[in-house]
C-alpha cells in the first residue's frame, strides 16, 4: 500500500511507537510518505524521515510566529482560542493534498496539540486509522486535571494566573473538538484493552487493539549479562503522570541500610529540580539522566533491581515491556495497561497503588538476589512470545487492510 503517515509529536512514548509501527510497515514493502508540522522538529534516534519515500513538513506558525517558543516547549495543546483556527484551517490543506494524492490509506498518530489530528476530518473518502494512543485524559480525569493546573501554576515570570485563566477557556473546547475529530476514521486503533474501554467512554466507538511491542535484540543484545547496581528505574514524564514522587515516598520507608537508590529516566530536564528537592528531603539517592538514546537505556533496565512503573491508568506503558525484554523484574501498579503486560509473580509483582505496598515489593527485590534473577529470566520469554514489534506490525497491516475494505465496501 501507499500510505500517507501523519505525525506531530514531541519525544516520549507515542513518538517511539509510531516509529517503530512505521519501520514494521516498511519492511513489508509498503510506501510511506510522511507528514509532519514544524512544530516538533527534534525527533531524536525515532525519527522515520530518512527512511520513508518523501517528508512534508508544514509550517505552523500562528499569530505571526509570536507564539513559536510555547509551540515548541512541550504544551501538549493550543492554550488561546486564536490557535485552533489556524491549525484546523492548515490541517484541512493538508487533507486537500493528501486526497488528491492518490493514497491507499492514511495512518494519522495523535497530535500532540489536539490528540486527534484535525485533518482525519476531510478524509472520509480515504481508508483512515487513527492510532489513539490515548483520550485526552487532561479533560475526563481529575487527578490529571489538578496536576496539570498545578503546573501551570508554577509557570515563571509570574505568568501562572493567567496560564491558569487562558487554559480553563480551552479545555472544553479541546475535549469537543477531539470528539468530533475521533467521529471520522474509518478505524480507531489503541494499545490495550484498558485503552479500547476508555475509547469507547470517550467516543462510543469501538476500537481495534493492536498491541505496541519491543525489539529484544536492542534490550538484551546477545552475551550480555545485567550487572546489577543497587538501584530501582523509574521512567517517563511528566513526573506527576510517571508517578516518580510516590517511587520517592516508597524507598523513603525502607531502612536507611539496604535501601536502593532511584535512578529516573527523563526525556528532557522537566521538572527535575522538584524530583531532586523531593529526593533530598526523603533522604533518597537520586540520579536523574535525560535524553537517553535507545542503548543507553537498554544499559539502564539491565542494571536495575527492577523498574518501578508506578503511574496510574497508564494506558499502555512501554517501559513494563522493555524492563521485562531487558530481563529486569517489574514492580507495577495493578492498573491500565500493566495488567495485560506483567504477569504477577513470574516477570514482576503488581500493587496496589499505595506508598507502603511499592516499598514492600521493593524491599522483597532488594533482599533477594535471587528473586530478581529469577522474575528476570522470565521476562525475556514472555516478550519474545507475545511483545514484538512483528507482532504489532502484522496486526497493524490487517487493520490497514480492514480499514481498506471498509471504505471500498461503503
């Protein structure tokens, strides 16, 4: 097939996951030509465009470029009603090219400023899958809710009040136009069954599950053994969706003697001085690292007691998957999607979200060498079984497909 590829994220998960979907497609013959804003142009080691036939890049610069910096800073969504204009009217342009461009399908990833990207609108003649990683949770969730408004809050120059103003005018409008958005693709993909539950709350659409997945070779390369530092993992921002305070609060209340340090795997240095201010009064040795490349994180799993994946209803969670490819035990949160990736007992140990249950499940790893070794070893066969990036690009390609016959048929 001739797919068109609509991308517009910053690093994180979601970016990691529509590259290594794109490089599956790729390997079975099919053409991509990608599509992409000016807003997010730092795509890291999971940047597709050296490897697809042909990269568009559409500027989006609002309000005569003044707002290029917040564009760029990592907002997840327009924060003043003059934006949704401009880029609903370049979205609908960027449509207009595609559906004269003689495309099988159209693969559109979330947009990081609108979650569903506004052009799925104009396509209704094109077989369209919109991969959902997730509704956005900002507007239905509250605990999400406060922690982002407390993060406006701390905004500096004194500009927090009227971030907090700007944005309580447009999350109503964010959460309508994503459900109007997610009304139009021929199908909607999501990474768990917990995500096709939201989905459906969100949309009243069903959706098709097609598993994100892990490449084993880059977490556990052939020979290497983990050398274990005394350490816990906790990766992922924002630190407040990661859940890194509580991953503090835990390993505060484990004995001094023993206790493992937290080492947090950031994308970039947000919020860091917090974490580091928490840890400090905890009495918690932290090393905070940001920007890592994929080796460098593979290195990090494997030397970990166990990667603590403490964020509530998270989703999907790729960090559960690459620990557990990395033969590093699991310590997870019985929620989301960590429920379908970590088996309790055999590749890690499910909680429940409370301080005093992470420590203890930390405290049994870190008395036990041998425990870790073996929740470990498991780890490996579970993914090679049932976590692979082949596996999610097969299921991706017949949903492509369905999404084909369905627009044929109507």
């Amino acid at each position: 097939m001739r797919i068109a590829v609509y991308e517009n994220l910053p690093p994180g998960g979601a970016l990691r996951s529509s590259y290594h979907l794109g490089l599956e497609l790729l390997r079975r013959g099919h053409q991509l030509d990608l599509f992409r804003l000016s807003t997010y142009v730092d795509k890291g080691s999971f940047d597709l465009a050296p490897l697809v036939n042909s990269v568009r890049v559409t500027a989006y610069r609002p309000l005569g470029g003044t707002l290029e910096a917040r564009l760029r800073d990592g907002h997840l969504f327009p924060r003043s009603y003059t934006l949704f204009g401009p880029l609903k009217r370049l979205h609908r342009r960027l449509a207009a090219e595609i559906q004269s461009s003689a495309y099988d399908a159209v693969l559109a990833h979330p947009d990081a400023m609108t979650y569903a990207p506004y052009l799925l609108r104009w396509l209704d003649d094109l077989p369209t899958v919109y991969y959902c990683q997730e509704p956005p949770r900002v507007t239905a969730e509250r605990a999400v809710h406060q922690a982002h408004r407390a993060g406006l809050a701390r905004s500096p120059h004194g500009v927090g009040n009227i971030r907090r103003l700007e944005d309580s005018l447009v999350l109503d409008r964010l959460a309508a136009e994503d459900r109007e958005t997610a009304r139009h693709p021929t199908v909607i993909a999501v990474n768990s069954v917990y995500s096709r539950e939201r989905a459906w709350a969100a949309y009243a659409r069903d959706a098709e599950v097609c598993y994100l997945g892990v490449d084993p070779a880059a977490f556990a390369p052939p020979g290497a053994r983990p050398v274990r530092r005394h350490e816990v993992l906790s990766v992922g921002a924002p630190i407040e969706a990661k859940n890194h305070l509580l991953v503090v609060e835990a390993l505060a209340r484990l004995p001094r003697e023993g206790r493992p340090a937290l080492r947090v795997v950031l994308p970039r240095t947000c919020d860091a001085d917090r974490l580091a201010a928490a840890a400090r009064s905890a009495g918690v040795d932290l090393a905070v690292d940001t920007g890592l490349d994929e080796p460098t994180l593979a290195e990090r799993y494997r030397a970990a007691l166990a990667t603590v994946c403490a964020a509530r209803l998270e989703p999907f969670g790729l960090t559960a998957i690459e620990s557990m490819a990395a033969g590093t035990p699991v310590v997870a949160i019985r929620e989301g999607g960590f429920r379908e990736t970590v088996i309790d007992g055999v590749t890690g140990i499910l909680v429940d979200p409370e301080a005093g249950d992470l420590a203890a499940a930390i405290g049994r790893l870190a008395a036990d060498p041998k425990l870790v070794e073996e929740l470990g070893a498991a780890g490996p066969q579970h993914i090679a079984r049932d976590w692979s990036w082949e596996r999610s690009g097969n299921r991706l390609e017949a949903i492509l497909e369905a999404a084909l016959k369905t627009t044929a048929r109507r």
